[in-house]
C-alpha cells in the first residue's frame, strides 16, 4: 500500500445540467494525451460513485499513482464531483444533495483508512476555483 498524505477533492467544470461519468472523463483525459483518467473516484451527480484510474485493471485504484494536483500525485487520491460549472462559466457550488453525501461517506471511508491524511480541495494546491468550495472548511464542519 503506498502512503496517502492528502485526499484532494476536485470538480469536472461542468455545468449543473451535464451528467457524466468516469467513461467521459477518461475519454477527455486521454485527449490531452494522458494514459487515462486523472482521478481515483468520480462522484455522480445522483451520488453514484465510479472508480477511475485502474492503469493495472485490478480494481483497487488506490495504489495507482494518479493524474490530478501537480506534485501531489504520488501521495494522494483524487475525488472528482460532477459540476462546479455555472450558468456564467465560473466556479459554482452546484452539487447535488446525493453528491455531497456520498462524498461525506467516501472521505469517511478513505480517512479511516488513510487516518494521516489531509482532506483539502485542489484549490488549496493550485491556483484554480476547484472544486468550487472550500474543502477544508466544509470537512472540519463535518467530520
């Protein structure tokens, strides 16, 4: 098992109406040339998780090293939420009810399993609006 330093929680940059999936993210990804999909877990819009980077097919994506927050890759897993796009093309916390349950559950899930971890948001590793709200804040409120 390789160590997890952060859990990073990202957004696709999709518009509220646009209900995608791991399939479509790693077609995107894979247009920029990359081997496959950038994150470990897709969430849904109607909560439904999809697991994502498996460049080996043995469906434990969490020892892949993944392709989602420059020079954080090696010591973490990516969550992709589905939006975080509004109407005027910028950063919007649009998910869904379902979404951030099910992303409560899993970031249970992977800090039990992680307990070392860090919870955070892309934005707290880069210069971008991902995933549209402050992670950081929004976990110590919940865990």
């Amino acid at each position: 098992m390789r160590p997890i330093k952060h859990i990073i929680v990202h957004c696709a940059d999709t518009p509220a109406s646009m209900d995608i999936g791991a399939k479509e993210i790693d077609a995107w990804h894979r247009d920029r040339g990359w081997s496959a999909i950038g994150y470990h877990y897709v969430i849904r819009r109607s909560g439904d998780i999809e697991k994502g980077r498996d460049l080996d097919g043995d469906g434990n994506v969490d020892e892949e090293i993944g392709a989602h927050a420059l020079g954080y890759n090696r010591y973490s897993l990516g969550i992709c939420l589905v939006g975080g796009k509004g109407p005027d093309a910028r950063a919007d916390m649009n998910f869904t009810h379902n979404q951030m349950g099910t992303l409560y559950r899993l970031l249970v899930a992977l800090t039990t399993e992680y307990p070392n971890a860090e919870v955070i948001g892309h934005r707290d590793v880069s210069d971008k609006a991902c995933p549209s709200f402050d992670v950081k804040s929004w976990w110590a409120g919940h865990a």
